[in-house]
C-alpha cells in the first residue's frame, strides 16, 4: 500500500455505495424525468474481481460513470478507498476501459501507450520501463510497433487494458472487455484479471457475457431499473434451494422407493454420444428442506448398504439465475 494513503481509508473497501440516486431531467421545461439509480448501496472488498450484471437500460452504466466522477449523482454516497468519489483524489489508484475506446488508427501500440502514459501523468522513466512490461502481459510484444488500424478486436481490447493499467492502479473498472473478442482473446483476458487479482488488484467487471462473469468474479451484483435486486456471492446465489446431487452405488430399487415424492430420485447419466453410462456409481437428486433432512436420507442410505462417493449442492448456471431474477423483479 502506498505510504501516503491516509489512516482512516487504509481499511476501508475499495468500492462504498450508499443510496446512490440519479435522476435525468428532460423535455419541455425539464418535467420528463428518468430515475437510472434508485437508492443503490454496495461494497465491494479489495483484491475480488466484482461483477455488475443487468439488461440493457438497468443504470450499469450510470453507475460506474458515478463511481468514476464522470456522472454526478442526485443523492447517495459513492466512495473508493474511502475518499468521495467526486474527489479527484479518488480517482489516482483508477485504471479504467471504457466500452467504446477509439485509438489513433497511425499510432503505434508503443507509441499510443507512452502518448496516453504521458498524458495521465506517468512519468517518463516509469513510462519506458512500464510499456514493454505491460505489451508483454497483455501478449502484444511482437505488435508493440504495428499501426493500430491494423489490430484486431481482441488486440485492441488488450491495448485498451494496458493503457488502463499503466499507472499500476489498485483498482480497475473494466466494461464489456471481452466484447466482440474470439474465444482465445477471452481466455488471455481472463487469465489476466486472475493474475491482476491475485497481485492485490480489485476488478469492478461490468459484462453481459454470463460465463465471463461466472468463471472470474468471485461476488456480483444485479441490477434492474436502477435497483439493486441482487447482490452475493455466485455459489451462494445459483445454489438450488434445498436441492442436491448425489454420486453413489446403485440404490436399491426397494430403498429407493421408500422414498417420498421426490426426496430422491435418479438422474439419467449419459455419454458424450448419447447412451446411457453403465458406470458402477449412479446420480440421484435429493431434496431436502433441512440439514436434518438431508442427514436422515444419507443415514437411511447407508443403512441400506448404498456407498456414497459425494453429495453437493445444486447450483443453476449464472444465465439460468440472472433470467429467473430479471423477469421475477419484471414482473413485481
């Protein structure tokens, strides 16, 4: 942690939202109003890689363009570090890829860097032993002195994420940045937020891309018509209520009937091409309104001479949660 930062923010989150609001004010005379953030509070920890969720139109946006000093809020509190986020102090630990970024298509990779370096205030020898470091960690290297026009749209994605990061910040605000990129450009990005993570940085990750989201945020947040509907972690959020899946031997056809209703039941394994797997363990379904639920259908198990390999909790996809929320909020 750099030394001059002060005591009182030294613990503090990297993100503090409290009752953001924003109202846009429009038409005739300025009576149209839009309310994009709706009392919005959140907090997110230093060193996770966060991710905001929502359709189109839910105030993702606004949000992050508050948090930057971009948009001023109607009311609320935003902070990052523990300074306003108003403050321009607050944004000096900021890196920050915006959706649409346009580089000078003439530049090169090297050259746009040092340019944009020079610009946000990196000094010069910071700026000549930064630059290769970062082409070499975004794998633009071999590219560092090629036309920017000639780069493709991963290549620019990865470009725009060295330029964000080359003030070495503690916090990284980062939208859509895998959008429009082939599935290995998305691989060495992911690979990259985990790497940044893992060296201390905090990742406010805002993305449509679901499994982006599901492989490299550790907590989310969901937001619909400027309300905060959800926000957790994404094991505790997808996990199935009361349900769990079971590996284990083969249950007797007896025990297995014993059961009421759906408390067990078999789930059909199958190949790759579609036949049925004659495997010496077999998956069941279990549902069970209790812990001690549960522990009463494991004993009864084993009881009956059934070995079991592992019982987990059931968990939906993050596209499965994130529709079920969205038209659940929709509809109230």
């Amino acid at each position: 942690m750099p030394d001059d930062v002060p005591a009182a923010a030294a613990d503090a989150p990297a993100v503090a939202v409290s009752n953001l609001r924003k109202t846009y004010r429009g038409g005739l005379l300025e009576k149209r109003t839009v309310e994009a953030l709706k009392g919005v509070s959140l907090e997110v920890a230093r060193g996770e890689i966060f991710g905001l969720l929502g359709p189109n139109g839910a105030g993702k946006t606004t949000l992050v363009k508050s948090l930057l000093g971009i948009v001023h809020p109607s009311g609320g509190e935003a902070r990052l570090f523990g300074t306003a986020a108003a403050d321009p102090d607050a944004r000096e630990p900021v890196g920050y890829l915006p959706e649409n970024h346009r580089f000078p298509g003439f530049f090169t990779a090297r050259r746009m860097l040092d340019t944009y370096g020079a610009l946000g205030g990196v000094p010069p020898a910071a700026r000549k032993e930064r630059i290769p470091e970062l082409l070499d960690k975004v794998d633009l290297a071999d590219a560092a002195d090629a036309k920017i026009k000639t780069f493709s749209k991963g290549m620019l994605q990865r470009t725009g994420l060295a330029q964000a990061l080359l003030s070495r910040p503690r916090l990284l605000f980062l939208d859509e940045p895998t959008d429009g990129v082939d599935p290995v450009g998305r691989r060495r990005i992911r690979d990259l937020l985990v790497e940044l993570r893992d060296e201390g940085t905090t990742v406010f990750l805002n993305s449509h891309l679901l499994s982006e989201v599901e492989q490299v945020c550790s907590r989310m947040a969901i937001l619909n018509g400027g309300e905060l509907v959800r926000t957790g972690s994404i094991d505790d959020l997808t996990q199935e209520e009361h349900t769990y899946d079971l590996c284990a031997t083969p249950v007797p056809p007896d025990l297995l009937d014993a059961f009421p209703g759906e408390a067990l039941s078999p789930v059909e394994a199958t190949r790759s091409n579609g036949e049925a797997s004659s495997g010496e363990t077999k998956r069941y379904r279990v549902r069970a309104d209790s812990r001690a639920h549960l522990n009463d259908v494991i004993d009864r198990l084993r009881s009956g001479g059934v070995e079991l390999e592992s019982i987990t909790p059931r968990r939906q996809t993050l596209e499965d949660y994130f529709i079920e929320v969205v038209s659940e909020t929709v509809e109230d």
